[in-house]
C-alpha cells in the first residue's frame, strides 16, 4: 500500500481556518535548500577568489602597518606566513565540498568561520553582504542542506529525506528578508527620505554609467531614494503572493541590476536575484528541478518515510526561535544609543543599515610632547585605501592614534599626546570635527553606549549639499584652536616636516642601537 504524504492542511481545520503553529511542522520537499546549497557556494567561492585575485589579500592584511579591530576581538591575529593564503584557497575547497554535499554540516561551518575570521580581523571591510553570507552559511550547519543530491546522503552521512519541517523553509525565508525589510525600517529617516545620500551616490556615478546622463535629473535621487524604500518594504510580500509574483521578479531584476551597474557592491545583487526562489511555494522549485535531473538522467530522486526524529525537530526550532529574536531585536540596539548611528558608528554595523550615509572626512593628528608638536597624516599608520574607510569611525580613528603613540615610543619619544582634527561631512553637510580636537586620544576610553571624546551632532541638514573639495577646507572653514597652525597653510609642508623629523628620529634610533659603527 502506497503511503501518503503529508498534505499542507491540518485534520479537522479547513483553508479558511486561521494560522495554527502545528503548520511549522508539516512537511515540505527540500529542493529548495539543496538549491540554496549550491549557490551559496559558488557565492562564497567568488568572495575568496576576490581576495586571492592579483594577491588583494596582501594590500588589505598584510602590507597595512595597523588592522581595526572590534572591542573585545584585538586577539583576532593574522595567520602566519602564507597562512592568509592558504585560508582562502580552504574557503574554496570548503565551498566545492558544499556544492557536492560532502561533509556537508562541516563544509558550511568552515565557510561560515572562515568569513567571520575576516570580518573581524579588519573592523573597516566591513559590509552587510559577507554579513549575510555568514550568517547563511551557520544556518547550514544546522538544517539539512544535503538530505538529497550529494555525496553524503549517497555515503549514509545525511539521512536522504522526502520531507522536512516547514519551518526550516521560514527560517530561510526570514534570513534572506531580513536585509529587505530592515533596509526599509532604517530608510525612515530624516535624510533618506529629503534625498540624500541617494543624490551624492547618483552624481558620483554619473561618469561611470551608460544611463549617467539621467542620475542628475532632479527626479533621480527622489526615484532612488522612494523607489528604494517601497522596494524593500514590499519585494518579500509581492514575490510571495502568486498574482504578483510576476511584477515582483521584474522589480527585483530591475533593483538588483541597476545596484550592480551604478554601485560597486561585489556578489550582493547576483545573489539575491538567485535566491528570490525561497520566497516561491517549494513545490515549484520541486517541479522544476525534478523535469530537470529527469531529462538529464543525473540523479534519480529517492523517497523516505515520513518526518521522524520530532523531538529533535523541536529542539531545532527552540534554537531558531532564540536565533529570530535575536536578528529582530540587534538591529534595534543603536535606538539604546544617543546620537546619529549615521555619524558616531555605534550600532550602524549589523543592523542591515546600507547606503544611508555618505562620509567625507579630512583627518589630521597632532602629537604633542613637553618640547614641542608635530602635525600627521592618517597615512601616517593607514594605507591610502584605509584612510578612505577608517577615518569616517571615531573608534577606530582612535585606535590609529594609539598606534601612532607606540610609532612615537619607538623613536624615542615616550611622553607624547595625541590628538585628531577630524572634519567629517555626512550626506553632504558641512563637515565639522566628529572627534573633540581638545582630547588626548591615548587617554580616552570607550563607554558602553556612547563616546564622550565624540561631538553628537553632524550639523544642520543642507540643501544643496555642501561639495567644497577637501583641498579646499582648510581656507573654507574656522579651524579649532589647537589646530589653528593649519588655516590656510599647505598640508604637503606639514606632511614633509613630519617625514624630515621621522627620519631623524630613525638614524639616531639606529645609532643608539649600534654605537660601535662610525
């Protein structure tokens, strides 16, 4: 006697019945995640190939004299020797493993430590993309992504199942529409919806595009801006209601191109266009991957009983459970926080926050001792790639300067202060010091919740936006008094002194060393 399946209805209530919990165990068939295994991996493949292309790795770990990092991770080390090398060349390895399905569980946690290692071992590459993927591929380790199609369920690693729990298809649903609805949620603010940054972003892009010609409509940043917001707010219900499901696709090929062409954000858009299937009904994906594998004759589709191990299941859906909370409530926690998470950085990471601010920032430090001062570029301890990124981050601006306090002790000079002008401009005010230029950033600390040593207000909103080139600030505006030598003088003069002094500063350090030589 043939068994039957599990329908998508409950005994004893009828479709027009409201929601009931026991739905999040009925079974689904698990194409889709056999699916999502794969392109995951090929995603994350093409991540570790952008490192290792032209030896990226070594401009943005090895080469830099200092990395940021994350309160509480500064024991976050690079490997020695080749071993950065070698840690992308694994990911790739680890990535085939998960295309195959083999050693499946283990495959997803290698790739998914392996991007985590690098969002924390340098704090200023961060963005919500590798953040996703990471989160992702966890979610792997826990569901079974290769009960069907890989070499695990045809070794007896994985159980090979027809069905699972309906709430493991949620579950991935949820994590994927997180940066959707949560990019919405933070697109309710005060400068998105007057326009900017979309209209810097647009104006920046407009020599890079085919369509450049119309980013500096006036209509174009107010298209961006409410177009984008509207997206994300409503891509996950249009593309799971069947009636709209069409125009939905349409938008999202749209949205995800257009990103792809203007804006230079890596395998973000190309993964969310091949994942827009989760939001489908399963059976679709099912169907389609069935005709498929039937006409090719890869693989044929085994069957299994129906879902067992349930008490397993709700341990599994208890853990989910917390891991929901937990994503809906941290992107919330910088409302814990005083100030712009725009300006001061304290809870913009991790919290699906993306392109809602422009920062420009013109950093100089000043290091002081008993005898005298000296005027430094951020370049003095960034590479020119870092001083673009870290200098718009009050945190890690001051863990630059207590590196150039340990530069200064290794030249001899032990009792120094050091102290930042920092003119920041965000989405397109103008730029007033983020940092308070009066404090001795070797000194200060970092609070809980806010930074005292960091201004709380980025200044007035304008409109139009301030677009003095940096070369410019310096005569533009009234700098701070401890920084007044500066006004109007040239950067280069300062700059060279510094070199002139650090070179000194050198020989006779080797000299000490070496007193023997002549």
């Amino acid at each position: 006697m043939e068994m039957s399946q599990p329908s998508d209805s409950i005994p004893g209530t009828t479709s027009r019945a409201r929601f009931d919990f026991r739905q999040m165990w009925l079974g689904v068939d698990p194409t889709f995640l056999i699916v999502f295994r794969v392109i995951l991996a090929f995603t994350i493949a093409s991540w570790a190939q952008h490192f290792l292309s032209d030896d990226r790795y070594r401009s943005l770990f090895i080469e830099p004299r200092m990395l940021f990092k994350y309160p509480g991770f500064h024991w976050v080390q690079l490997w020695p020797g080749d071993g950065l090398y070698w840690h992308f060349r694994i990911t790739q390895l680890a990535a085939l493993a998960l295309i195959i399905g083999f050693l499946t569980r283990l495959a997803a946690a290698t790739l998914s430590l392996s991007m985590l290692y690098i969002l924390l071992l340098e704090r200023q590459l961060y963005n919500n993309h590798d953040y996703l993927l990471i989160c992702c591929a966890a979610l792997l380790v826990f569901l079974p992504a290769s009960c069907r199609l890989s070499v695990d369920s045809r070794l007896g690693i994985e159980r090979q199942r027809r069905r699972i729990p309906r709430w493991q298809l949620w579950l991935l649903r949820f994590q994927l529409g997180l940066p959707y609805v949560y990019g919405a949620i933070a697109k309710l603010n005060a400068d998105w919806l007057a326009g900017q940054p979309a209209e810097i972003f647009l104006h920046a892009s407009a020599g890079t595009s085919i369509i450049g010609p119309y980013l500096t409509l006036p209509m174009a940043k107010w298209l961006m801006a409410y177009g984008g917001l509207v997206f994300d707010a409503l891509i996950v219900p249009l593309l799971m209601f069947h009636k709209t499901r069409a125009i939905a696709i349409g938008l999202a090929l749209g949205f995800h191109l257009t990103n792809a062409v203007l804006f230079n954000i890596g395998v973000f858009p190309w993964f969310m266009l091949a994942t827009l299937y989760v939001f489908f009904p399963p059976e679709l994906i099912a169907g389609l991957t069935r005709r498929l594998l039937r006409t090719t004759g890869a693989i044929r589709l085994q069957t299994d009983k129906q879902i067992r191990h349930r008490r397993l299941s709700r341990i599994g859906f208890c853990i989910a459970a917390i891991y929901v909370i937990v994503q809906l409530l941290l992107p919330f926690r910088h409302w814990l926080m005083p100030g712009d998470a725009s300006w001061n950085g304290r809870g913009h990471r991790f919290a699906w926050r993306m392109m809602l601010r422009h920062k420009e920032s013109l950093t100089w430090f000043k290091i002081e001792n008993d005898t005298g001062f000296l005027y430094a570029p951020a370049t003095l301890v960034m590479t020119p790639y870092q001083s673009k990124i870290a200098v718009r981050d009050p945190e890690m601006i001051q863990q630059a300067a207590l590196k150039i306090q340990q530069l200064a002790w290794e030249m001899g000079q032990s009792d120094c202060r050091v102290y930042v002008l920092a003119l920041t401009s965000l989405n397109g005010r103008r730029p007033v010091p983020i940092i308070d230029p009066d404090a001795d950033l070797t000194k200060v600390q970092r609070g809980w919740l806010s930074n005292d040593w960091v201004r709380d207000e980025p200044g007035p909103f304008l409109d139009p936006a301030w677009n003095v080139p940096q070369e410019r600030w310096w005569t533009e505006l009234t700098l701070p008094e401890r920084f007044a030598a500066l006004q109007g003088q040239s950067l280069a003069r300062w700059q060279a002194d510094f070199e002139r002094f650090a070179q000194y500063q050198k020989s006779v350090q080797a000299a000490n060393q070496n007193p023997g030589n002549p």
